[in-house]
C-alpha cells in the first residue's frame, strides 16, 4: 500500500472511497459533518436507523451518497468521544484496514487521523500508516499459489488540515518503517525449521547489512570456541546445523556515543533436546527464534528511519536438537563468564545462549542492553498473550521500555527481580543451575541472566506469549518490534 499526505475538505474528494469516523450515538467527527452537510444529510439519515454500532471499530460502507464526488464512504465507529483512547483509535484502524483490503476501490482518503484525541497527530498518522501496511502482510512465502486479490485498496491519502510539513512526512515514514520491520520478523518466524536455519538468519543479517547502512559479522563455531561461549556452544552440539553468532552495528549517532545492544534469543527449532517437548503442537518451536527475528526487524525499521543512535545486534543462534553428543541432565558447562552452570533440563536451552552472548555485550561498554526471549511458558501463564514480561536491573530502563509499549500498542508489564529469588538458584556441583525451583519461572529465568548482567544497565523481555499466535490465526506477530523502535526513537531524542 502506498501513502501520500494531502489537505484537503472531505466533501470534494474524488478518491474510491473516503474514511470518516462517527462517534457513539451517532455524534458525526468533524469530517464526517462536512460529508453530512454535503449530501444534504444522507450521513445522519443512515445512522439514525441504527446500522452503526457504537463499539470502536464497528464499520458500515455506504454507496453514492448524494451531493459527494467519491462512490463509496466508509463510516467506522470510534466509541464514545469521552473515551476515545489509544486502543479504540488502533482498533477503529484496524477495522478500517480489513474493510479496505475487500472493496473494489483503487484508493482511498482516510481521515480518521485528522481528530482531536488521542496524542497528537503525528502519532495517529505513524500509528495508522503502521497498521494499514501491516494489514497487507501475507504469509505466502511457501505456497505454490500466492494468495493473490483483484480488490484491495492500492493506495491511500491521508487528508489533513493544515500544511503537511516534515514532521508528519517523518512520522508516515516511521510507521512504514516499523510495519516493515514487523514484516520482516514475521517472515523470519514463519518460515519452518528446515528453512530458517542459523545459517539463514546469517545470511539475512548479511543482506540487511547490504541494503542499508549496517555492518554485519558472524562467528562460526571455532571462533564461539576462542571466546570460551561453552553455553553457547553445550545447546548446539546435538545438531548437525552449525551455531552462528552474529553481530550486527548501527552506527547512525555520533561516534563516541555508547551503542544500546540488543540480544535476540534464536533458537531456530526447540525440540527441548533430551528433555524432550511432548509432540502436540512441537511445530510452533519454530517460532522459539523470535527474539532473534525482532532484532533484525527493529535493524530493519531504524535504519529505514536512518535514526542518529548507535546500536548493537547480538543474535546467538543453533537448534536445540537430541542426538549422540547432545548435552544431558546433569552435565555442567563454562560460560563466557567463567561461571559453570548444571544443566537441570536442556529445555531451559535459551539462558544457555543469551548468557554468553550477554557477557560479549560487556566490550561496547553499553548505554543498555536489552534481550528478547521467547524464555518460558511461566510467563504465558502469568501474563496471557497480551503482553509481555520484563524484567530488569535497572527501574529507570524498565520505566523507559513499559512507556515505549505504551506508545506503540506492544506493552510489557514489569515483573519483580528481587534479591529473594536468587535464592532459588543453587546448585550442590556447579556455580548456577540452568533453571530454578519450583515456581515463579519467569522470574528465575531472568535472575538467572541477572548473574552475567552486573558491568550494565540490563532489561530482559520474555515474550514467549506474545509472539506468535496458535490456532485459525496461526503465525509470527512481529512483536516486539514496535516496542523496540520506539524505545529507540526516544533514545536517540527523535520523539
């Protein structure tokens, strides 16, 4: 979908159809009066019938209106205008989105935007170019026949009041750079395990680092050996699939500037190892690299936005495979760090690679560092699916990242990581077991990351929940890519 932004009055575009809001008990957004006073009323007449539900996002598409040069008008419902919110303006476009993608128009105007609440405009224009693009997404990589439509919405105008200067041209900007940052993410996930290999990633970090300004290296095996990552290298060693550890550098700020690193957990396929998953839904672990997706889509995004911050990749990947030399219970390792770990269970594989690749970020000296995980299933069932979990050694950090999800409508909620819970990692033969005592998982899990963190300010997000979805709606979500932007942007003072 292409985007351009206009001024211009409703009542005189020509555009395939033109997107107004309306309010609950039919109160008519400012647009959608001027289309009303246009056709002599025809809005007001139409909604007095009661065909529009009041609940934000509830759509009704109306057919050659008098007195108005556009065929088609889409009327979609913002809830009550005292309760207009973040979430009911995301849902009132999202709507707009599904309608858009099945009529039979070439383009559109949409004007939702251009309303008093909520944030300001930049942001509902960045966050409406984000979900309209988003929309387009098809997961068809694979299939023989692409999914391919005669009717959808090709291009669309955003119609504002006013000049349409830089700022809301930045900000259109931004929110395509996400959604393809997001796009990216979610192609990564979907792909199946025999596909997206560490290999593949590799090789995707390296064709983003050609398409834009990044520089890109990849450790192979014998040099993860060099480093002493024998964490790292204990969960690849029952797969035939070689590790790779790549590193990615942005280098968009000025170059005394600390970098923020990010970590993306990527396990390309999680059989659990010899502590093996049941079989039932044993498919959806190839979406256990997803933290590694968001970090090359969020490399993706910033450098679309060509964003003055220096930032740092780390994305340690292999699968987590049983065979003849696999890691067993019981086994103990030596990080990075120096510190041993006792596997417990070689299903808690995922600390096993961010440890070592948390102890590498040590030598960017960094602002922060955050790691993205899809670590435990404790946090789908303390959470849901909804959000995220994050945790962190630093509450400043952690109040910076759960603003961002607020503003990007990919939350987190932070959870405790008290010196209590330390207590449940002992181990009788090695410096840390691989996983806790019974209960509070997420926590323990990122107490556990904890021990290699101490020389920086650290946060760790466990979106295990949030990730993908199971079920009809199978597939990757491409969070928390928006979460991570628009840490970003704020960090490199752009907000």
């Amino acid at each position: 979908m292409e985007f351009t932004i206009k001024a211009g009055s409703p009542e005189k575009l020509k555009n395939g159809c033109v997107v107004v809001g309306v309010y609950a008990g039919g109160e008519l957004s400012a647009a959608a009066q001027a289309l009303d006073k246009a056709s002599d009323g025809a809005l007001a007449a139409v909604l007095a019938h009661g065909d529009l539900d009041d609940k934000a996002g509830a759509t009704l598409l109306l057919h050659s209106l008098p007195g108005l040069a556009t065929p088609r008008v889409l009327l979609v419902s913002l809830g009550k205008a005292s309760e207009l919110s973040d979430k009911t303006y995301r849902d009132a476009v999202a709507a707009t989105a599904k309608q858009l993608g099945g009529i039979a128009a070439e383009d559109a105007a949409f004007l939702l935007a251009d309303i008093d609440a909520p944030r300001d405009l930049a942001w509902r224009l960045s966050q409406a170019a984000q979900i309209l693009k988003d929309s387009t997404y098809r997961s068809d990589t694979l299939k023989s026949k692409k999914e391919e439509s005669k009717k959808g919405v090709r291009k669309l105008a955003f119609i504002v009041h006013g000049k349409t200067g830089e700022e809301l041209q930045t900000a259109l900007l931004r929110g395509e750079a996400v959604a393809e940052g997001i796009a990216l993410a979610k192609n990564l996930g979907n792909l199946p395990g025999n596909v997206c290999t560490p290999g593949y990633l590799a090789t995707t970090a390296r064709k983003l680092a050609k398409d834009h300004k990044i520089k890109v290296e990849v450790l192979e095996r014998a040099d993860m050996e060099k480093l002493g990552m024998g964490s790292l290298l204990s969960v690849a060693r029952g797969s035939h699939e070689p590790p790779k550890f790549i590193i990615l550098n942005y280098k968009g700020g000025k170059a005394k500037d600390k970098p923020v690193v990010l970590v993306g957990k990527g396990i390309t396929f999680d059989t659990g190892g010899i502590s093996l998953k049941p079989g039932e839904g044993m498919d959806e672990m190839k979406y256990d690299m997803c933290g590694a997706a968001s970090v090359l889509g969020t490399f993706k995004a910033i450098a679309r936005m060509e964003l003055p911050i220096n930032v740092v990749g780390l994305v340690p990947t292999t699968e987590n495979m049983p065979g003849g030399s696999a890691i067993k219970p019981g086994d103990i390792v030596t990080s990075m760090s120096g510190q041993t770990i006792e596997i417990l269970n070689t299903d808690a594989e995922g600390r096993l690679i961010l440890c070592d690749a948390l102890t590498y970020a040590e030598r960017y000296e960094p602002a922060a560092v955050v790691d993205i995980a899809t670590l435990t299933g404790a946090c789908i069932i303390a959470l849901g699916n909804a959000t995220s979990g994050l945790l962190a050694n630093d509450d400043e950090l952690a109040a910076e990242l759960l603003a961002s999800g607020q503003a990007a409508g990919d939350k987190a909620w932070q959870l405790p990581l008290w010196d209590e819970y330390q207590d449940m990692l002992k181990s009788n033969f090695a410096d840390i077991p691989n996983i806790g005592s019974k209960g509070a998982g997420t926590i323990t899990a990122a107490c556990f990351l904890s021990r290699f963190t101490k020389a920086y300010k650290w946060a760790h997000l466990d979106i295990a929940g949030t990730a993908w979805k199971s079920g009809a709606d199978k597939g990757a979500t491409g969070r928390p890519v928006p979460l991570l932007t628009e840490f970003l942007i704020g960090r490199a003072g752009n907000r």
